[in-house]
C-alpha cells in the first residue's frame, strides 16, 4: 500500500496551459507543495495510478483525494487561501466569469487546437479556426474595456485561468496576434502577464521527476519537512 503525502503532491508539465493554470493559483495562496515534472509522451506509472486518463495537473492530497482536473486545483487552493482577493467577485462579475471560462475551456480551445497544430487535423479549416479564435480575442477585449484585469483595476482567478491559453494562442503565429491592432487591450494584458514575477515563478524550469529523486518543492524557493 502506498503511504500517502504528508503534503500535497503536483504533477505539471511547465507548458501545458492547465497545469500553469494551477501552478499560478497555487503561488496565489501560498501553498507549498512537491513538483513532479513529467514528460506527456513519458507518463509515470504512479501518476496514471491516481489519474488514468493521464493529463495534467494531477493534485493529490494527504487525505488521500486525487484532484484531476486544473479548475478544481485553483478552486481548492484559493478556497484555502486567497489573500489576493483571486475569488472576490461581485454576484454579476461571478456570472459573467463563470461564462469566460466556459468559452476558453470549450470553443475557444477547440479551434485554438486546430490552429496551433492544424498537421494534426489533416481536413480542418485553418483560416476558419484562426478567424474563431479572433472573435473570442475581440469579445475579451471588450471585455478589459482599458482596464488592466478583466473586471477593473484588481486580478481575479478568471485571468488566470485563461491567460495560459491567451499565450499560447499568440505562441502560434506571433506576427500575426501582433498585427491585430484591435486587441491593443488584450495585448496589454498579456504582456503584463508575461512580464509578471508570478509567471516567471510559475514558469520555472524542473528536472523531469523520477522515482529514486529526492523531493522538490513547489514554488521552487519553498521548503518542507519530509
């Protein structure tokens, strides 16, 4: 029988968008955690053990439960700890956040597949995927209204939870998000992103993690007792 974690235990890929996803909600509250890098073409037994479909991030918890999925990862560490107000939304912002989310994680990722790796999907219309793209871009624009954060002057989860997934679409064709002069706000806000230290520490570098090495910690200048 395996002995469960005396912390909470991530596995990530450093650039899937959903393990960044996680990984950024985590540093928001502050949760130290073990980081086990993992290869996507080289799943490790003991991962697909506690999640078999085999995708990132895979939490799991020293009371033994598996959290599989990147929204329940954020939702569970900013339910613990929130100091940077990551879930204070007003009663229509927490609609109208909740339907972001939905479209990025739907059809916005959908036609961002097929427009990042259109060789992998032989018959699809590439220009059709890019232009489906763009519309998601312009109502999020809309959306920023010049502000700096989707709903004012603070960050909330929401542009965390889709920020991942903004980079990667420019990471597609970076001539082309650029020369889109009508998202000036959305390149704002991704720029800031990027810029952020909370991208570059969700973004630092791990071995891929094998069984025989020692633990490391999450965010990486952290410490546990083992």
């Amino acid at each position: 029988m395996v002995a469960l974690p005396s912390i909470p235990v991530i596995y990530s890929f450093r650039r899937c968008p959903y393990a960044m996803r996680a990984r950024l909600a985590l540093l928001a509250s502050e949760q130290i955690c073990e980081h086990r890098e993992i290869l996507l073409r080289d799943k490790p037994a003991s991962m697909l053990t506690l999640s078999p479909k085999g995708t990132v991030p895979v939490m799991w918890l020293p009371d033994g439960r598996v959290l599989d999925e990147s929204l329940d990862v954020m939702y569970w560490a900013l339910h613990k700890n929130d100091p940077l107000g990551w879930l204070e939304y007003t009663s229509n912002d927490i609609l109208m956040a909740t339907k972001l989310i939905e479209e990025n994680d739907g059809p916005f990722k959908h036609h961002l597949d097929r427009y990042k790796y259109a060789d992998r999907y032989e018959k699809e219309n590439l220009d059709m995927h890019k232009n489906a793209c763009l519309e998601t871009l312009e109502k999020l624009n809309t959306q920023l209204n010049g502000n700096d954060w989707l709903f004012g002057g603070e960050a909330r989860m929401v542009d965390y939870a889709l920020l991942p997934f903004i980079r990667q679409c420019r990471i597609a064709n970076s001539d082309w998000f650029d020369a889109q002069t009508q998202l000036e706000h959305v390149h704002r806000w991704l720029q800031n992103f990027l810029a952020s230290d909370i991208f570059n520490t969700a973004m630092h570098k791990y071995d891929v993690w094998q069984d025989d090495h020692k633990p490391v910690s999450f965010p990486p200048d952290g410490s546990f007792d083992r």
